[in-house]
C-alpha cells in the first residue's frame, strides 16, 4: 500500500473503529445498536425472514432487512462509548467522551432524544438498573447514577462511592479558581471566589478509571438491585442498591 493509499483510508468517513454494541431481542423485533469513534450511535435489524415473528405494531422498523441501518444518531461531537438498551427496549442510552449521555426514545425514524451534560469527567460505560434509572461509569473513578422523573426527563442524581459529596449546585469556577491559582502559586484559600465550592475529591473504592459494569441478578428474579465494576486499578467491586433508601424510588 502506498503512502498515499493509506492516507485515503484514514480520512474515509466509514473507516471507523466500532467501539462498542449491544442487541435488544423481542419476539416482535431485533435490534443491535453501535457506537463508535465517529461520535455516531447507528441502530441495525438483525431480524432473519423465516426464524423471527414480525409484528405489525412495531412500525416501520420491523420492515427492516437484516443488516439494514434503521437510523443514526448525531448527538454527539466526540467519541461515543458504551451504549445499552432498557430493558423494555423503549429506550436507548449512550455516552460521549464530551461528559454527556444521551437518551434515545422510540428508536426509528423520527426517535425522541435528550442529553444531560456533566462537570466530571467522561464514562466509558453505562447499564440500565430499571426503566428510570442508569448506571454510568467511567474515567472519574466512582460509579454516576442517572434517573427520570414522572415526566421522562433524565438528570444526574449522585455518585455511589465517592470520598467526598458532590453538591448539586457545584460551579465549574471552582476548577478554573483553582487551577488558575496554582498557575500563579497562590494557595487555594488565597482565591477570592466566594460562594462557589471547590470541586469534589476524585476517587473512591475505584482508584483509577472503571471501564467495566455488569448488572448481578438473583435466580428467578428480573430485577437488578447489584452489580459489578471493573476498573484498571485492577480491582472488582460489586455493589448493592438495596441500602440506598433515595434510590429506591427509581427501583
């Protein structure tokens, strides 16, 4: 190959690296929904003619082809990462690594979305406890839980885990204060910002990135109340939702 043939390839707009994938399986309908680096999240039917029931009522989607993209989403501007069906397959979560998630409802055509942006810094995964509430993990070392209220609008609710809590009126001036005294020597007390809080200590039982979380279940039961994460601190940690008694709502 020469040096000109491999410089076409790189700048192909479909010559990018899938980053991560995950299938949603119903008798009506199967779809397998991708992320990758190109900051796009693309829905594909996987339904097979002759092993797969179709159903009329899920609309136009059931009419896809195997392999057929059903829809592609550009929400984001950066790389995506993981992304996971809800368990009902109604809607579709993804994240960004520009500290966003995204929510993506009545997958097809004409999908529903929403984004929530956050100060801290990006997931790399994400997995649905319930219909109303997701788990995401990533580079910021504690495990963000995510909730819709009664009227479908997602936010951020807290961490699990940390070392310190976070407030849910944290400024971004408080990093730029501080950072900016550090630049000129000055100590943190030294930095005239009144009324914003400093920014929250980083880590907690993780120590580095977690790049990994995989919901538990108990035999017979579909609802997920723990799961495991993994991290590149080298540890496994498995937690336990029953004894968050603010969460539970969202269960």
């Amino acid at each position: 190959m020469t040096k000109e043939e491999r410089y076409k390839g790189d700048m192909d707009p479909y010559n990018r690296r899938q980053e991560c994938s995950s299938a949603h399986i119903t008798i009506q309908i199967i779809l397998l929904a991708t992320t990758s680096t190109d900051g796009k999240c693309r829905v594909f039917s996987t339904f097979i003619k002759g092993v797969d029931a179709r159903d009329s009522r899920t609309g136009s989607s059931s009419d896809a082809k195997f392999g057929e993209q059903i829809v592609q989403l550009d929400l984001s501007f950066s790389w995506a990462f993981g992304v996971k069906w809800s368990p009902s397959g109604n809607t579709l979560a993804y994240v960004g690594h520009n500290s966003m998630i995204y929510f993506v409802d009545d997958v097809g055509p004409s999908p529903l979305a929403q984004n929530v942006a956050f100060r801290d810094l990006p997931l790399r995964d994400v997995f649905f406890v319930s219909e109303r509430m997701v788990i995401g993990v990533g580079f910021d070392c504690s495990p963000m839980v995510f909730a819709a209220d009664g009227s479908g609008i997602w936010s951020f609710i807290r961490f699990l885990g940390e070392r310190k809590a976070v407030s849910s009126s944290a400024k971004y001036g408080s990093q730029f204060s501080e950072a900016f005294g550090k630049l000129y020597g000055q100590s943190k007390q030294g930095v005239g910002n009144d009324g914003v809080e400093h920014s929250r200590t980083r880590g907690g039982i993780h120590e580095n990135c977690i790049n990994g979380i995989v919901p538990l279940r108990e035999d017979g039961s579909s609802k997920v109340t723990r799961f495991s994460t993994s991290g590149l601190d080298g540890k496994i940690v498995i937690w336990d939702l029953k004894n968050q008694e603010d969460l539970s709502v969202y269960l």
